[in-house]
C-alpha cells in the first residue's frame, strides 16, 4: 500500500511539472503525440537581435516539447519553429522583402502563428496587413519599439485584432528616460543634452520627443545628430557634444555599429554622461568586447529579465536556464533574449486556456492573459493588444535601466527592480 501511495505521488508530480519550464522541472515527460503547432518566425538573421531571437524562441520551444508538448483539448501537441531570414535590419533592403517572408511562413510553411518579428517597426507596421489578410495570430517579441503600433490596432481594431506586441513602445522609453534625466539634474544640476539618434523611425521618433520634452522641462538641448544605419565614425558628434558643453549624451541606435561610438566617447574621455539606447552596449560580453569602454553607460533594456534582481525570481530562473543552454553565457546578446523566450511560453498559456489553435479562439485568451514572467505581470490591453506596462513588476512588465560598473550590469531604474545608483566616470567628477 505504501509503495503505491509513493507511486502515485511521484507521477502526480511529473503531471504538475509538464505545465512549467524544464528549469523547474524534475521528471521525463512522454513525447508529444499530435500534429506539431507551426510557429513561424520571420528574423532578421545577419543582425545580433534576429540570432539572439531564434536561440531564445528555440530554447523556449525545446523547454515544452521536453516537457510533454502544448495541451490542446486533451492532445498534447509540440511546437515547431520555422525561422526564415528576412532581413528586414540590413540597411538598404526594402519592407516588402519582409513581407515576403512572412507570406512564404503563413502558405508555404503553413504556420499556425507568426511570432518574433519582423523586427524593424517599418516591416512591422507593413506586416500587419499580411497577418491580417491571413487571419493569423501575430505576437512580436523582438524589437518594433515605433509608438505607431498599439495605436493602429485600436483604432481598427476587426481589421487589426491578429497583432499582439510585447517588445513595448518607445513612449514609455521616453518617459522614463526624461525621468532618469530629472533625476540627474537634481543630484549634479546637469541642464545640457546632446542627442544622436540612428536614422530609422524608432530612433529619430525617440530623439524627436525626447528633444520636446528635455525643452519643455527648461533643459538646453546642445546638439542633435542624425546617422544613417551602417555609419562608423561619431567622432564629429561627439566633439561638438563636449564643445557645447553637454552633460548629458543620449544615445539611440540599434546597429552594431554604435560600439565605435561607445569607444570613441571613451578615448575622447567626452564628459557628458551616455544615456540611452545601444545594442553595442546591451551583450552580456560588451565589457570584454569593448575593452572596458562601455564604463559607466547607461542602457535601456525595454524588457526586465536581462539583470539579475531579487525583485523579479522568475527572471533568476531564466538566467540560470539560459547559461546552462548556452555554456555559462548569460543573457543578453541583445535585450530582446527575454522577450522572445518568454512569448512562447504566453502563446503556450493562451492555447491551452482557448483549448484550441482557432486565431479567433486564441485572441480571446491572449486577451484575458494574467501569468507572471521573467519581466513582470503580463497581461495584454485588449483594445490595442499592446502589452500592459508598469513601474512594478507584481503590476505588470517592467522595463530595466543598466549602467555597465567595474565589468557588471547594475540595475539603476526603475527604483522596484533596482540594485544600486548611477555613477559618474572620473573624467566628470570634476
């Protein structure tokens, strides 16, 4: 009888664990057996956020599958990725390449469901009408910061109900990032700000406000620079930056080609503070690749789940699965790791609770979502399907500010999730 008690116990636990990530998980599962759910992924493939995307959607699919599948009404069922490039971050290749691509997922590749990209917000806000037209469920997770997005579902919402977004928008970027600005001001009575954005609609759409609002607040605005994508040499910016006297330096790109400028800021010891947004400075391995140049810059990452933090655990458990996936790496080749990890595990949730793979069946659930993640509470506005943001991470998702100190990723903002404050490089404590 005893013996029986315990077996029983022990399968009952193997079943609990089916539903939760293989971090979490302690018992083989059985293989699924039903016909695979298709997601389709179009990444920008020669670009460091279409890779880290793909090893994030896969290590989250390889996750479920091991651990028994998605349950659909009974039928435990895997996941399939199917990743093609479409090379929508390259500069010079137009939108419709992209959209091609999407296109080629849904009819040849019969996706059930596009999730990932594309990830340049001009492709994005292109590929709507795509989804659309084929009544398929889209969830972007990597990168399409353009405040442009939420807004179009909302305002069409029958034609638009398919697009869901969890990456965010670049108004609540902004937002904090004037915050953090009046912050500064108060601690060391900085009031001048010199600002390079990447000519491409996130960056000059977030240059554009941040200008206004930095204005409105009596800030001087010194210089603003504009660089198309693949440009190598800031140094004519960065010099009329310390000529004018900036304090402050705000940075926005996301090309790879933003690590000269983190360097030549560093060599020409400019004394105005980076704070901003660069994929340069998000890897987990910039303070080797960068030779300690990225000191002291501070860098958004849109999404929490990057830096380690007591305040989120499900975050800890990601890193922790992350580096055991990934040979003692952390996270964060770019900041869209979590988000594109995570949004497997949303699409899984919404399936399950809908009992069905049916795009009408599947927005209705993605609607009613409520789970906690590795950034926060997630939850989705259900008149703009724009995920719901907070300062707070029992409230909903959560964005996470890092300055890079003594070779580490420090936490600085917002103040829920945050470990320590900003600092200052030698060369402006003067």
């Amino acid at each position: 009888m005893k013996k029986k008690t315990l077996l029983t116990l022990a399968v009952s636990m193997c079943l609990v664990l089916i539903s939760v990530p293989s971090f979490m998980a302690g018992c083989k599962a059985p293989a699924p057996t039903g016909a695979p759910i298709i997601l389709g992924a179009p990444l920008s493939m020669g670009h460091p956020d279409g890779v880290c995307t793909q090893d994030n959607l896969k290590l989250a699919v390889d996750e479920i599958n091991a651990a028994g599948g998605v349950n659909v009404a009974g039928v435990m069922r895997p996941f399939q990725l199917e990743v093609i490039d479409s090379r929508d971050l390259e500069p010079g290749v137009p939108t419709s390449e992209a959209l091609l691509v999407v296109e080629k997922l849904i009819l040849d590749k019969k996706a059930n469901f596009i999730i990932g990209g594309p990830i340049r917000s001009e492709a994005a806000l292109a590929a709507m009408d795509t989804v659309s037209k084929y009544k398929t469920v889209s969830i972007l997770s990597s990168g399409v910061l353009t405040p442009a997005y939420d807004p179009k579902v909302a305002a069409d919402y029958e034609k638009y109900k398919y697009c869901f977004r969890t990456t965010g928008s670049s108004k609540e970027h902004i937002a904090e990032a004037l915050t953090i600005l009046d912050s500064l001001k108060l601690t060391y009575g900085f009031n001048k700000v010199f600002i390079m954005v990447q000519d491409v609609a996130f960056a000059t759409a977030a240059g554009d406000k941040i200008k206004a609002g930095l204005e409105e607040k009596g800030w001087s605005v010194v210089g603003y620079e504009k660089y198309p994508s693949g440009s190598t040499d800031f140094s004519v910016g960065l010099l009329k930056a310390r000529d004018a006297g900036a304090q402050i330096l705000i940075p926005w790109f996301d090309m790879p080609e933003a690590s000269i400028l983190v360097k030549q800021w560093y060599d020409l010891k400019v004394p105005a503070l980076p704070v901003g947004f660069m994929v340069a400075a998000e890897d987990s391995n910039a303070w080797k690749a960068l030779e300690g140049k990225c000191a002291y810059v501070v860098h958004l990452y849109p999404k929490a789940g990057i830096a380690r933090t007591d305040a989120i655990p499900q975050a800890e458990k990601y890193i922790d699965a992350y580096k055991k996936a990934f040979g003692g790496v952390e996270p964060g080749l770019t900041w869209v790791a979590p988000t594109s990890y995570q949004v497997v595990y949303i699409l899984k949730d919404a399936i399950e609770r809908a009992g069905s793979i049916d795009a009408n069946a599947i927005i209705a659930a993605l609607e009613k979502t409520d789970m906690l993640g590795i950034y926060g509470r997630i939850k989705f506005d259900p008149k703009s399907h724009q995920i719901v943001y907070s300062m707070d991470p029992a409230e909903g998702a959560v964005t996470t500010w890092v300055q890079w100190v003594d070779g580490k990723r420090v936490a600085v903002y917002p103040p829920k999730v945050a470990t320590d404050t900003i600092k200052l490089p030698a060369w402006m404590k003067k």
